[in-house]
C-alpha cells in the first residue's frame, strides 16, 4: 500500500525526468543516426544524374553531407 501511495505523490516529480531521458535518447538517436544522410546522398546521386541541378550544387551538398557523415563517425568513436 506504501509504494502506491509514494508513487501517487511523486508522480508529479518522475514523470518530468522521464520525459527529459526520453527526450535525451530521442535526440542522442537523431544525433547518431547516418541512414537519412546515406539517403540524401543517395537523392542528390540522382538529382545529378538526371540534371536537376549543376556541379557546383552538388559538390557543395555532397560536402556537406559528407561532413555530417563524419561528425557522426568521431561522435559514435568518442562513445
């Protein structure tokens, strides 16, 4: 009987924190998460090819995409 009273009155205090390590592991996935820049690269290979857009664009972007890939890549190693 204790513990549902004790969990009844810090309700109010654990389900803030819970939602704050949800919240911390949602955006540590997104922070580390490299298929959706694989998938942006692989869009940008195809906007290319079929000439929606010019080379200069596409260095830039895949550039920037690649430095993406990489920030991930040291992040996940510094883990």
């Amino acid at each position: 009987m204790a513990l549902i009273v004790d969990d009844i009155v810090l309700a109010p205090i654990k389900f803030p924190v819970w939602v704050s390590r949800k919240l911390a592991e949602s955006a540590e996935q997104e922070k580390t998460d490299d298929s959706r820049i694989y998938e942006d690269l692989l869009e940008l290979q195809m906007r290319y090819e079929l000439g929606e857009i010019a080379d200069e664009e596409f260095e830039k972007q895949e550039t920037r995409l690649m430095e993406k890939l990489e920030e991930i890549r040291k992040y996940k190693e510094e883990d």
